[in-house]
C-alpha cells in the first residue's frame, strides 16, 4: 500500500479532508477505535494482519508507511 492510499484510509476514519504525511495520529484526533478502524481497513484491502500497537508506536502517517 503506498503512502497516498494509507494517507486517505487516515482521513476517512479520522474524518478529515487531507492530512500532512508528517502528521501525529494522536494529534489528530485519533483514539482507539479510529486505529482499528484503520487497522482492519489496511488489512482488507492488503490481507496484512497489522498489530494495533504499531500505531501506538509508529503514530506519525511516515512512520507507520514505513514498517
């Protein structure tokens, strides 16, 4: 999945118009639901079963791109 493809998953569910790849998940809003929310999003359009702790630990749209 690339970065605009994620980036537009974020601002569906974090119910924003655009966001900045440099921009915080937490900072944005986002709380527990939201990260699952992206998280089974992800997983069904890339059948990858992504722990709801990487958002936690990679919250930056960058960051979590990139693991």
């Amino acid at each position: 999945m690339n970065k605009e493809e994620l980036a537009k998953i974020w601002c569906k569910h974090l119910r924003l118009e655009s966001i900045e790849y440099t921009d915080d998940f937490f900072f944005l809003g986002g709380d527990s639901e939201d990260a699952a929310n992206i998280l089974a999003e992800v997983k069904e359009r890339t059948g990858l079963d992504t722990p709801l702790s990487l958002i936690y630990n990679c919250s930056v749209l960058n960051e979590m791109h990139e693991t």
